[in-house]
C-alpha cells in the first residue's frame, strides 16, 4: 500500500547512489546476493536474540535491495537480474520469521508458521498475477520499472519491513503482530484473487 509513496521519496537518492557504485564496476546480481546474505545473518542474529543488530542488519539488507535495481537501470536490467531479485526477496522474507521461531520456539512457532504461511499464500497471488498479466502484454509502472508485473496490495514490502522492524523493537509482541499482519497478507491475497477474476475471467 505504502510502496509508490516510498518509492517516490527513496528513488531519487538511491538512483544517485546506484550510477555512482555501478561506476565501481559493482553489478546490480552481485548487490542482490549481498543483500540476501546479510538479511540471512540478520535472521541469525534474530535467532541468536541479538534483536536490535538484527534490525540493522534487515535495515541495510533492504538497502541493497532498492540499490540493486538502481545499478541495473545505471547499467543494463536483465531477465535474470530480476529473476534473481524476486527469488532472493522470498528467501528473505521467509528468513527473518524463522529467525524468531528458532529464537523462541515455544512461544513463537505456530504464530511464525502462520505468517510464513500467509507469505506463502501472498506470494503466490503475486506471481501468478505477473505471469497473467505478462501473457496479456500488461504493463505498469506504479512500482517504478520492474521485470515483473506488480499488483498493489495491503500488504507491501514497505509494510512488511515496518513489522520485521517492529518485531525487532518489541520481540515480546511477536505472537500477536505476527497474527495480525498474516490477516492482513491472507486479505491482501484474496482481494488480489478477485482483481485477477475482474480482469482476466473473461479472457
């Protein structure tokens, strides 16, 4: 929901910063997997109840995910390049609760299951919404330019890291945020699963 307003606001400098790193000779895929590196050694810190180092390092791990794409459009976007990027943002963004699971298995594991679960069931939504729309020449630039077709949503990657960071402040309010922002994700997947009947079941 939040991502176009953020993107207006974190593209300008990000751009400025991606023209001066791809001038390193730094590529965009190299960044990416940088930037998913460091959120895996965040959700070990999580894991290690190292919280406040684990928000630094979501923090900085998100960084390279805007910065990635701002070095590709310095340079040259590939296929695989967003390909890349969308595989390593999953892997990302199954990480960081599982970290908390692992931190307090007893309090957390059927609340971080549920969430996983709810990214699970989102993700899928967004997928097969860009595969659709790529097979209708569907095209939108309200995310900025993306390799795949990106639907709006309640629950966005903006949203999604203010709860990690959350999450991170208030360890003890895992349980009960992580139930709620997988409400949220379940209805963001269901409206998106209407959207996708609206436009493409008469095709």
């Amino acid at each position: 929901m939040l991502d176009g307003a953020v993107r207006k606001i974190i593209n300008p400098p990000l751009d400025a910063c991606g023209r001066r790193v791809a001038a390193l000779g730094v590529s965009a895929n190299a960044v990416t997997i940088i930037g998913c590196v460091i959120g895996l050694v965040a959700a070990y810190a999580i894991w290690q109840q190292a919280y406040w180092a684990g928000l630094v390092l979501i923090l900085i791990s998100r960084f390279c995910d805007g910065l990635d794409g701002a070095i590709a459009k310095a340079t040259e976007s590939t296929d695989f390049g967003g390909y890349l990027d969308i595989v390593l943002d999953f892997v990302f963004y199954g990480a960081i609760p599982l970290g908390f699971v692992l931190a307090e298995p007893g309090v957390n594991a059927v609340a971080g299951a549920v969430l996983i679960f709810s990214f699970y069931i989102n993700g899928s939504t967004f997928l097969a919404y860009a595969i659709m729309a790529e097979r209708y020449d569907m095209h939108s630039t309200v995310r900025g330019e993306k390799s795949l077709y990106f639907t709006t949503g309640l629950a966005e990657a903006t949203e999604t890291i203010a709860v990690f960071a959350v999450f991170c402040i208030f360890p003890g309010s895992f349980v009960w945020l992580a139930y709620v922002y997988a409400a949220i994700c379940l209805y963001t997947a269901l409206s998106r699963i209407v959207i996708a009947g609206r436009m493409f079941g008469q095709r």
